[in-house]
C-alpha cells in the first residue's frame, strides 16, 4: 500500500498515480456498496469537521459559519444523499428501446468506471467545488487525484485531512501545492482518463491542450458574464432582494452570481433605490466590520476590483479597505460597454446597472460577452422569457430568482463554450465519471437470414422497411 508523503515532487507522485492505477486495474472500486460505504464514511467525516471547515474559511477569507454552511457544507451532504439514495439505479444496466429489425434482441447501456480521475478545483467555493465532482467520480467507480486551490491553504488542508480519514491514498488523494507548477507536473507527466477543472478560461484553454496530448476526455467549469435581466413589469424589489442577496453571498465571488442588471432605461433609477435598500437590509451600513460578510481572496483580487471601478458612475457604494481586502457592495451605472468591467467576468461585489431599449437591444448586450454560464430572468412578459431562451446561449439559470439552481442535484450544472463544457451533479455527474457501454443482448439462437448475402432487391427493400419501422 502507498504510503502518502508531503512532497509533491515528480518521483513521488509517480508513486503515488502508479498505485491509484494498479489499485482501480485491480478492480478493486468496482463494487457498488464498496462504493456506498466510503461515501457514506464521507458523509459522517464532513459532519464531524463542519465546525472546523467554518473556522478554515474565516480564516482564509473572512467566509461567514452560516454562508460555508449553506453554500457548501450543506450542499455537499445533500449531494451525497441524493447519490446514495440513486446510485443502485444509476449503475445498473439500463433499457433502452430496440428496432424492429433486431428483436428478439434486447439493447443496454453498461456503466462502468473511467479509471483515473484529476480534479482541479478553484478557491472560490474550495469545498465544495472540491467535493461535488469527487463524490460523482466515486459513486462511479474512479480512483482520484484531487488538487485544491492553495489561495485558500486552510480549506485545502481541511479537505485533505477529511479525505484522508475516509479512503485509502490510493483510491482518492488530495496533494497541495501552487497551482501553475503543480498542475504542470500533473498534466505534462502523467495520464489520465478523465480531467475536471473549474476555474478561468485562460487555464481551461491549457488544460484542453495538455488532455489532447493522451485524448483525456475533459470536462471544464469555466465562467462567463452572467446577466440578470428585468423587464417593464416585474416587482422591483422582489428583482433587487434576489439579485443583491446572490451578489453579496461569498462577496460575490461566485461564477453564478449576477455579473450585470439589464433594466428598461426608465426603470433605471427605481431599480437602484430598491437595490440600495436590499444591501442595507442584508449587510447593513457597517461592511468592514461585519463578521456576516465575506472579504475578498487576496490583494491581487481586491486591486484588480478596485481598478475595474475606473470610469464607472457610482450609484452607490465603492467604499475600499486594503488592509483587510473589503469592498462594500457596489452598484455602478454602466453606458459604455467597452470598459473593462464590462468586458471581463467581474468576480466580486460590484454590481452594474445596464440600461436597454427593447429586445433586440438587450440580445445585442449580451452578445457582446456571448455564452454566459448562467442568466436570470425577472420578466412577467411571457413572449420575451422565450425569446431569451430561444437566442441566448447559457448553461443554467432561474425564474424569478439567482443561484438557486445550484441546489437541486437533479438539474446538471455546466456551461457554453467560453463558459465551459460538460456537466455535472446528480445522475449526470455520475454519467459524467463513466464509460457508458452501449450493448445489443442477442440471443445465442437469434439468426436472421435476411441480412445475408447475396443480397437481392427484394430483400433490401424488406430491410428497408424494418429499419424504418
């Protein structure tokens, strides 16, 4: 058995990968309630540190108990449960419908595991976008090499720790470490067979290049500029509660949260009143000492936010601490679109107001940062809720509310080209993390004359028939 060392250097993770693959070639993660018993070891681990990851996040940056708790804790149990209550059927073959030309053949779909799995997950939300994928990859049957973000080393650490305490390193290890030089060692030194990374465009456009080199097959959660859109009807300050409540979650450090507002223009002004009202309502006028309100990842982060401010009408807000790395929460009128805020996902606590015309006008704004990962709609007119889903290419979204989807393991989550590809939670996650065998049952004295040689007009045209019935 491997022994896990704390050195990540090349020889030692040779070690390492080499036993995760004798130990999945041995088939030793096949076996379904193998796999349910681990998860449900996970399940009790993560209820035993609960109270230490909340302390990790706080300390990595200032993440309130309550939000770790419902946007990742949380979350994560119920995707296990979800799983545990599912896997039987999602792993057993399954029926599919078999044309008339070959009864009395059956057809199935096989599932079986990849192999060995590499998830890259972000800092953003470092558990559980850690945990959802992995608990997919091993309802499915994988061994896997997990990498955590080292910008929040406290989380990361507890994550190791947790996977530690349930699996043997060679079925599931978490190895810690800069991201750049590690995952250059990963990906340019070993093979996998599949690679999930969530994270920015740039770095998934590497990961891309560096799977082609063995044809891994790939999943990315990318980003985008997620809009949420109003129409002429809509209770504003319903609109206003659910928008700022998903943008001041995490500081909206969140690839879901609303990146811009599209109001009608002479709706503009009411908007931000009740915008301003719901901030006040949910993080009150004291931010940089509220310990309800996350600060920002690190000081790279925070200036970059900062200067995203430049050009901006502030409506309210803009306020900045350095030494602490908090922005209040912002909301920035927004008439040029070729400002950087506009052009780039946010990733923070600012929140643009963008003013349209008509629909043709609001497709024109949103094709300017094409393919969001999510889009929200606050719209009563009917004809233009299914014009914006008809034209506007996104991966997820809501009704009448932001974020929300995330919480229901039976929507797949993912993107849209520049936002990402693939999908995860629920079964399409274990999916996903499978070989899916596609498997015609004949039985052994099934002979159909007909498909023989040689091959006559008359029995083209009754193959013919049978295939199109």
């Amino acid at each position: 058995m491997y022994t896990p060392v704390l050195s990540t250097g090349k020889d030692h993770l040779e070690a390492l990968v080499r036993a995760m693959r004798e130990h999945f070639d041995n088939g030793n993660t096949q076996e379904v309630n193998f796999r349910k018993r681990l998860l449900i070891k996970l399940q009790h681990a993560i209820e035993l540190n609960q109270d230490a990851l909340c302390e990790a996040a706080f300390a990595d940056f200032h993440k309130p108990k309550a939000e770790m708790l419902l946007t990742e804790i949380y979350p994560v149990l119920a995707e296990i449960k979800n799983t545990l209550r599912n896997i039987d059927g999602w792993a057993k073959p399954e029926r599919v419908a078999t044309n008339l030309l070959m009864l009395p053949s059956s057809s199935r779909l096989h599932k079986s595991p990849q192999g060995m799995v590499m998830l890259f997950a972000p800092w953003n939300y470092s558990f559980w976008l850690s945990m959802m994928p992995l608990v997919s990859a091993v309802a499915a049957g994988n061994v896997v090499l997990l990498k955590p973000a080292h910008e929040t080393p406290e989380i990361s650490r507890m994550t190791q720790k947790i996977v530690a305490e349930v699996f043997p390193p060679e079925h599931v290890s978490v190895v810690l470490g800069e991201g750049a030089t590690l995952g250059e060692i990963l990906l340019e030194h070993f093979e996998f067979d599949h690679i999930f990374f969530t994270g920015s465009h740039r770095v998934g456009r590497w990961i891309m290049e560096k799977a082609a080199k063995h044809l891994s097959r790939v999943t990315l959660e990318l980003g985008g500029k997620s809009p949420s859109i109003i129409d002429d009807r809509f209770d504003l300050d319903k609109a206003a509660r659910k928008i700022i409540w998903g943008k001041v979650i995490n500081a909206g450090q969140t690839c879901v949260s609303t990146d811009y507002v599209l109001v009608p223009k002479q709706r503009v002004a009411e908007f931000t009143e009740a915008c301003k009202r719901q901030i006040l309502s949910l993080v009150g006028d004291q931010p940089f000492t509220s310990n309800e309100y996350c600060h920002i990842i690190n000081e790279q982060r925070f200036d970059r936010l900062v200067s995203l401010l430049n050009g901006c009408d502030i409506l309210y807000g803009g306020s900045h601490q350095k030494s602490i790395r908090c922005i209040e929460p912002t909301l920035v009128a927004v008439t040029d679109l070729d400002l950087p805020i506009m052009q780039e996902e946010i990733f923070g606590p600012i929140l643009p107001i963008v003013a349209y015309d008509n629909k043709e006008h609001l497709l024109t704004i949103i094709r300017k940062n094409r393919y969001p990962l999510s889009l929200y709609l606050f719209v009563e007119d009917k004809k233009l809720n299914q014009f914006i889903l008809d034209r506007v290419e996104f991966g997820s979204g809501c009704f009448n509310n932001t974020i929300y989807q995330l919480g229901n393991p039976h929507l797949p989550f993912g993107g849209v080209r520049t936002s990402g590809t693939g999908s995860y939670h629920g079964k399409t996650g274990f999916y996903t993390f499978s070989n899916v065998k596609s498997m015609l049952h004949s039985p052994k004295w099934f002979d159909l004359p007909l498909l023989y040689q040689p091959y006559t007009a008359v029995k083209l045209k009754v193959i013919k028939w049978f295939f199109m019935h």
